[in-house]
C-alpha cells in the first residue's frame, strides 16, 4: 500500500501582468491583468512507506509547488493526493502529525532563544508529555551530534549547527512522512556529510519515508535509490538512480586554475568546455577519460589548483534536457 | 484543552525569555506608556481647566474614560500588537507555512503566540485610573456592577481584537496592510474621550461603523451606574458578531494562501 499517491496533480497560479516602467506601473494600477501560470501539470507517482526519494529539477520546475501540495499547505489545482491515507490540504491534526517539512531556506526556530525553547514550545503543541521530549530530544541530540548548542541562542550558531537543529525540531513528533526541500542549502561538506549520515540512519531507525529536493547530487547518490526528475511543472523521469546516472554520470566536472591565460581553443581534446574565465577553467569530461584528461592537462598547462566534483544538479538536468535524453 | 493551555504556557514564557534579551527596550515600553497616560491626562486637564464639559460627562466621569482607554492600549501592546502586528510578516516571508503545519488552531498560534510584558504597566494604569477616578465620581460600585464591568470589558477587548485580526488577515490578499491596522490604532484614540463629545455624525460613525463606542465608553458608563441592558446586550452581541466574523474570515482566506515561493 504506497503512503503517498498523486494522480494527476496539477496547479496554477493567478499571477500579476505587469509591464515595465512608469506607464506599466499605472496602467497595472488601475486595470490589473492577470494571468494563470501553470507551475505544475498532470504528475503522478506513488511512494511506498521506506522509500527515500529524491525529487529532482532545476529551480522553478515546480518541486517546491508540489511538496506544499503534498504536505496541504496549498490546494492543488487538479488532480488528487493523498500522503498516509489522508487528504493534505484538509490539514486533519492527525495528518499533521504524522508528517514534518524541512525547508533549508526557512526556519522555525526562535531566533533569539537558544534551540531547547522553541522544542519545549513543539513539544507543548504536539502534546508530547515532557518526560517523553526530553528522551526524544536527547536521542536525536546524539543522532545529531548536538550537544551545549541545544542551549545557545540561534542567532549565535553555525549554518550546520542551525540546520541540525532545525532538523531535531522538525522530527520531535515522531513523524512518518518527511519532506525536505533543500536541507543541505549552504552548508559546507562536512555539514552536508553529517546531515546525510543522519537522514539515512533515520530513515533506517524508523522506517520513514522520506521525499527531499536538493541542488546537490552529493545528498541524492548518498540517499536516494529512486529519483523523481521534474521539468516545467511535468514530471519526466521516475526511476532509479542508477538508470539516471548511468546517463549523466560519464561527466565529471574539472575545475583548474591557470597560472596564464589561454585560448579557449587551447582545451580542445579535453572534454567540453563549460567554462573559460580569466585563469579559471571548468571542463565537462566524461568518466572514463577522467584520469588521462587530468594528467594531461597537469602536463600540458602549468596548473595551479585542481578540483574534480560532481557538476551541479542544474547542469546536469540542463544537459539532460538539451541532449533529449528524456521526455 | 489541556494541550491549548500547556501550549500557551511554553508560548508565553518563551516570548518572556525573548523580551528579556533586549532589557533596553523594556526601558523605552515603559516610559511611553506613562508618556502617553500624561499627555492624555494634561489635554483633558486643559479642556476642563476652561470650564468646558465633554458631552456632559463630569471631569472624573471622563476620567474613567482614558482609565478605560489606558488599559485597552496596554492589552493592545501585551497582546495585539505582538501577535497581529506579525500576521503581515508571516505571509510575507512564508513562515506562515510552519505555523499551518502544526496540529493547533493557527488562529489560536498567531493571536496568542507572543506575550510582551511592556503592556502591563499600562493594563495596571488603566484599571487604577477606572477605580480612583470612579470613585471620586460618587459610584461606589456593587459586585453585579463590578462583574457586570468586567464583561464589558472583555467585550471590548474581543471586539477589538477581531477587528484588527480581520484587517491582519486580509494581508493573505494584499500582502502589506501595515497602513490599515494603522488606520485602526488612530482610530482607537478616539476612545479616549466619552463618544458623546463627538459631533453626532462622529458619534454614530463611532458607535456603528467603528466600534468606538462599544470600546471605552460603554464599559466607562458601566462602572458609573448609568448602563442600560440594550447597551450590554448590544456589546455582548457585537462581541460575540466580530469573533464569529474573524473566524469564518480567516478560514475563508487560508483557502487563498499561496505561500510565498522559496
């Protein structure tokens, strides 16, 4: 029995015509025009309790839209939804507690109070008796590696430490269904490591099931085994990882700085040029020739400093789309 | 229930702790109440100075009036303008979206989320200025009279705050509605004086459109011995009318929430 199950999900939004400058401004002012935008068309899928999904897309596909459809803070369009068996944008207490949502770009965590405040404020509201909380809390604390910072204002915590703790607030209720959108926004490599280790011994612990957006690939390979690709509002791939990847993951990205400056002519037999700014030189090169790409170049041009990394989310749907490999 | 009433406990103490990072601003809270009270009592001092009277109302009568008006004005900072005033900065930024996803009421977490101490002094004001100043205007109130006050009072503190729930809640359309609960506190002001001393197109603006009236002047006239059943079944309908009103609006507006985008 899947415990999220969309049919058809669809969702517009009314939004402002307006022009530009002065004349716009007036004209808008007086007669508004507007218009329905589409953000998300006709999407199905179902989820099964314990999965780890992965919902992919570039910025403004329409995952954000589609996860506040899922967890009912808005009313879809068309089409039905239904998360554990109830329908989201009726907001049952019932169904509230069984699911949580992380937003890496928001918080709900009192700025000026340290952490342990803002739980004591969810564990009144979700009716969590305190002697109860206080076992929740030190558990995930320890999960979490959380430890004086619990007692710090918000205000004086690192980005990690924030997320981490945001984290702790979000899953003080037990809930089944977790839906992350960006978790990892902005943390460095370690925090992003950690806060995945975390997820996935969660999901292991407790058997949630868990839908996340990221813009890093690092948080979607550690984590998801299915992934959800979302473009213009529809849904265009749904299956494993391993299948995308194998499509996407000839390319590494290479970043090098140059000790002078070359034409970009100067890289041609070393993959594809994303990038040539100044000294700073980013190449697309497919896996297999990873190795001798990079001794090459270290050869052929006095190199500064290398990186290898795995090319951004963006790119890598980007180059999806313009190669047709899906859709 | 019990869960409301531990919620409101964590809520308050936690906003207590809040307040209590920025003692400064205890400080300034505190003296523009007393500012305020002044400024209130020297421009009533002026007018009876001259000999004028306001709508028939006695010096001391008018008194209990700004009595009346002080402690609405503190409720307002303790709780209104802490809570409401926020509402706008919640659709904004989104963070409304955090409160939706709780299992409480939302109108219960925004009306009732933070607590600023700072109003208390001026609760405590008014609610002396009424007493002293009834008293020297020759009531000497019975226990019926004093609960009978006291209902009014509450009366006039919901039909405040649904008011300016409502104009907050509208912010779901329009976004900034700073200016209309502005438009709203002004127009409090207007309280502080008994209503009869308005102009008569005033008056009944104040009493029907605005419920100026209903706010100060009813419960004043309550605590002097001079208030009439309609006028008590009236605040108490109006009361119960604007709740009901804040309700069904705030429900019907959450159909229309979009979120702000990430």
């Amino acid at each position: 029995m899947a415990i999220i199950e969309v049919r058809g999900l669809g969702k517009s939004f009314r939004v402002a015509d307006k022009q530009p400058g002065l004349g716009g401004t007036l004209r808008h002012f007086f007669a508004r025009r507007l218009k329905d935008i589409p953000a998300v068309r006709d999407v199905s899928f179902s989820i099964e309790p314990g999965e780890v999904v992965g919902f992919l897309g570039a910025n403004g596909a329409g995952k954000t839209t589609t996860l506040k459809m899922l967890t009912g803070l808005i009313e879809p369009s068309a089409g039905a939804v239904e998360v554990a068996g109830f329908r989201p944008f009726r907001r049952q207490a019932s169904f509230l507690r069984t699911i949580t949502l992380v937003m890496g770009q928001k918080q709900q965590l009192i700025w000026d109070l340290p952490p342990l405040d803002s739980l004591r404020v969810n564990a009144a509201v979700y009716g969590i008796p305190e002697p109860e909380a206080r076992r929740r809390i030190e558990e995930l604390a320890e999960m979490l590696e959380l430890g004086e910072e619990l007692r710090r204002p918000v205000r004086k915590l690192s980005l990690g430490q924030r997320m981490k703790a945001e984290l702790l607030a979000a899953l003080l209720h037990r809930p089944s269904v977790l839906f992350l959108d960006e978790p990892t926004l902005g943390l460095d490599v370690n925090a992003q490591v950690r806060v995945r280790e975390f997820l996935a011994d969660y999901n292991r612990r407790t058997g949630a099931t868990v839908l996340l957006t990221s813009h890093y690939m690092g948080d979607i390979t550690a984590l998801c085994q299915r992934v959800l690709l979302i473009h213009q509002g529809r849904l265009f791939y749904d299956g494993s990882l391993q299948e995308l990847t194998q499509r996407l993951a000839p390319y590494r990205e290479v970043c090098c700085d140059l000790a002078a400056p070359y034409p970009p002519e100067a890289f041609a037999g070393f993959g594809e040029l994303e990038s040539l700014t100044g000294q700073r030189l980013r190449l697309l090169v497919s896996r297999e020739q990873l190795t001798a790409t990079i001794s090459r170049l270290l050869s052929s041009f006095p190199v500064l400093d290398l990186e290898v990394n795995d090319p951004p989310v963006e790119e890598i749907i980007g180059r999806l789309f313009r190669e047709g490999a899906v859709g | 229930m019990g869960r409301y009433l531990r919620s409101l406990g964590a809520f308050w103490s936690s906003s207590l702790a809040m307040e209590l990072e920025y003692p400064l601003n205890a400080l300034i809270e505190l003296l523009s109440v007393l500012g305020n009270l002044a400024g209130s009592v020297v421009v009533l001092a002026l007018f009876y100075g001259r000999g004028h009277d306001l709508g028939g109302w006695s010096w001391d009568e008018a008194l209990v009036v700004l009595g009346v008006y002080t402690l609405l004005d503190g409720f307002t900072s303790t709780l209104l303008q802490p809570n409401l005033g926020a509402i706008v900065n919640h659709v904004r930024t989104g963070s409304l979206d955090f409160v939706l996803l709780k299992p409480i009421d939302s109108q219960f977490w925004l009306s009732a989320r933070s607590f600023s101490p700072w109003g208390l002094p001026g609760v405590l004001a008014g609610l002396a200025l009424i007493w002293l100043a009834a008293r020297r205007a020759g009531a000497s109130p019975s226990l019926p009279t004093l609960l009978g006050t006291g209902l009014l009072l509450v009366c006039s503190a919901l039909i405040l705050y649904s008011l300016w729930f409502v104009l907050a809640a509208t912010s779901i359309w329009f976004v900034k509605v700073w200016n209309a609960t502005e438009v709203l506190r002004s127009t409090l002001v207007a309280g502080r004086f008994p209503v009869s001393a308005y102009p008569p197109a005033l008056r009944t603006l104040f009493t029907l459109v605005l419920p100026v009236a209903f706010l100060t002047t009813v419960p004043a006239e309550a605590i002097l011995g001079r208030t009439t059943l309609p006028w008590v079944l009236a605040s108490l309908g109006m009361a119960l009318l604007s709740l009901a009103l804040s309700r069904a609006l705030w429900r019907y507006a959450l159909r229309y929430y979009t979120s702000a985008s990430s």
